[in-house]
C-alpha cells in the first residue's frame, strides 16, 4: 500500500461538481476534505446575520474589524460522511447553502482582509498533506506545491440546472433563472477580481464535465490521482 499521501487541489467554476468529487476522494483516500467556500459562506452568514451586507450596502471596513471574532471550524459528522461547517460553536451548514448567501459570497470573497485569513487557516489543515481542498485559488494560492491540480469546467446552464435541482431537493423555493444568473454573476465576479482571481493554474489538468456522469468523472480522477501517487513513490522528505 502506497502510505504516500499527496495534496489535491480542486478548483473551478461554480456548481462544477467539485465538492461530489473532492468527497468521494477523500473518502476513498481516507484523506481530509475541506470545503473552501464554506469557509467564504461563513464569512458572508456572518456579514449578513451582523448588517454589514444587504441588498443596498455593503459596510467592508465594519466586518474587517470583526473578522477575530469569526471562528470557523469543520466538525465530521458520521452519519453524512462529511464535515460540517461551524460558525463560533454553532452548525451553520444548512444556512451557508441559501441562494441569498450566494448571492453575497463573491463580494466578501473579494476583499483581501478576508481572503488571507482564510488562506493561512486553510494552509493550516494542508499541513501534513493527505488533503482534498476545492475552491477557486487552491492550485494558484492556497497549496501551490500541490502534487495534483484539477480544473472543474462545464457550461453555465449546465451547472445552473444542477444546483438549481440541488435547491428544490432541499426544499428552497427557487427560480430556475435566478440560480443562472447567480452563477453568471459569481463567475464574472470570482475571475476579474484583483486578489487571486479564479485562473487555471499553468500546472492543472482540465476536466470539463459537461457530459460526464458522477461515476465516470470519479474514474477519471482516481486514475489520475493513482498516477500521481505512483510517480511521488519512493516517498519525499
Ligand atoms: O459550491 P459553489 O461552486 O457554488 O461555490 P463555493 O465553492 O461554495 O464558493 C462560494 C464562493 O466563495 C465562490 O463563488 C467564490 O466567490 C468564493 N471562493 C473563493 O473566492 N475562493 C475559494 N477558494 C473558494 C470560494
């Protein structure tokens, strides 16, 4: 058995099947999984639940002089067989999903303030390696050095339809053509903005999932992760 453990970092569009992917692998590896939006998400719960951020405002330097106070966690939780996010002690997993919150995220996800702590805690739990992350600046930023990068694309509308039915599954009354141009307009936001935009590393393998089921793309990457882990072998100090 090859005790090797590598980095993976998965980066792409919105609601490009990268966190299916990044589970199913860190299961299969028996590696961590962090969901690096979730940490945005709880970012924006927390600016929205304090009025820093609403449809008309946005007070950037009120929720800069708050961001100590946030303590983001990620607790496993057996029966999901994934780790949910906590935000200062209490599970905001269900919240952070909300169309509102997407709605918001690419804005707080574009000051830099926000994003270097994040990173740096992000970094933290990369540490030993053996970590599944997706995002939008993984390859770029957070584990430059990462043994294998993925690039996630697929067309708008197909990942519109997708978290459009993952909505309705959880019971949120939501329009079809607004989750389209929620995720138009992240994709705008997350690849101009200054700070780490969203770019495909010069080092990523680009899987463009269009028309690949969740079981074909899974087979896919393992093979590419399993030629990873055979050419990091014998294992590196
Ligand atoms: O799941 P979905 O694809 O909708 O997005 P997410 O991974 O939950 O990320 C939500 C938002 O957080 C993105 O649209 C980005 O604005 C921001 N984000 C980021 O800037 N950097 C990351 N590493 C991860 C997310």
């Amino acid at each position: 058995m090859n005790t090797n453990k590598i980095t993976i970092a998965i980066d792409g569009f919105s609601s490009t099947g990268k966190s299916t992917v990044a589970k199913q692998l860190a299961k299969h590896l028996g590696y961590i999984y962090v969901d690096s939006g979730a940490m945005y998400r709880a970012v924006t719960f927390y600016a929205m639940t304090n009025d820093f951020i609403d449809e008309d405002f946005f007070n950037v330097s009120g929720l800069i002089s708050q961001l100590d106070d946030i303590k983001i966690r990620f607790v496993f939780n057996e029966n999901l067989g994934f780790a949910e996010v906590y935000l200062n002690d209490t599970n905001i997993e269900r919240e952070i999903r909300t169309l509102k919150v997407s709605g918001f995220v690419s804005k707080v996800a574009e000051i830099s303030e926000v994003r270097s702590l994040l990173v740096k805690q992000q970094q933290q739990m990369g540490v030993n390696k053996g970590v599944v992350m997706d995002g939008r600046d993984i390859g770029t930023v957070v584990f430059t050095d990462a043994e294998l990068k993925l690039f996630m694309t697929a067309s708008a509308e197909t990942r519109a339809t997708r978290r459009f039915n993952e909505l309705l599954e959880r019971g949120d009354n939501v329009q079809y053509e607004d989750v389209l141009r929620n995720v138009e307009e992240r994709d705008y936001i997350d690849t101009h903005r200054e700070d780490s935009p969203l770019v495909m590393a010069e080092d990523a393998i680009k899987i463009d999932n269009s028309t690949l089921g969740i079981k074909a793309q899974f087979d896919i990457i393992l093979d590419l992760v399993n030629k990873t882990l055979k050419k990091e072998k014998p294992s590196k100090k």
